[in-house]
C-alpha cells in the first residue's frame, strides 16, 4: 500500500470511529484500537491512537460546551492527572513486543 493510500485509509477510518463515537456516545476508540495494527507498527499504535482521540473528542467538547458540566471538571482532572502519572510510570517501562497483548485484552 502506497504512503498516501494508507494515509486515505487511517483518515477515512478516524473519521468513521469519531463519527461512531460522536452518533452513540463510545465505542470509537475502542474501533480504532482495533484496527490500527493493520495499518501502523507497534510502536506507532497507543500515539496515533491518543492523537486521534484527543482531536475527536476536544472537538466534540468545543461543539457542546454549553452542555458540559463544569462542577465535574476540576473532580476529573484531578483524577486525569493521577491516572497519567500512574500511567507513565508503566508505559515508559513496557517492552514494545506486549502491546499488541495489552491491546487485545482491552478490547476483550
């Protein structure tokens, strides 16, 4: 597959898990994890997986903030930053040959 074919490809398929994530609410990334190592080696999956669902649901956030309820969002991101930090700790010690693993039991 050409470089700008399977570019299409990884576009038109975060376009259509965002949709699926902005129509019922979840179930996108969980779509996208699934079928990114199709496309992308091990080592490129969990980023391009976290660039997209960044870009999807911060726009989704800028299309409904009169909706978002902002007395939640200080508990949340007290929460967010102690699971990334957690998170990191982890990650930055995991061997590339387990994600593919790690991916497949998440979707399970």
């Amino acid at each position: 597959m050409s470089a700008e074919l399977g570019t299409a490809v990884l576009a038109l398929l975060a376009l259509g898990t965002s949709t699926v994530a902005g129509v019922f609410g979840f179930g996108g990334g969980m779509l996208l994890i699934a079928a990114l190592p199709g496309f992308l080696p091990a080592a490129a999956l969990i980023p391009v997986h976290s660039a997209v669902q960044l870009l999807s649901n911060t726009s989704r956030a800028a299309l409904s903030w009169r909706d978002i309820q902002w007395q939640f969002v200080a508990q949340h991101a007290v929460g967010s930053a102690i699971g990334i930090g957690l998170a990191a700790l982890l990650v930055f010690k995991l061997s590339l040959v387990y994600i593919p693993m790690l991916i497949g039991g998440y979707i399970l």
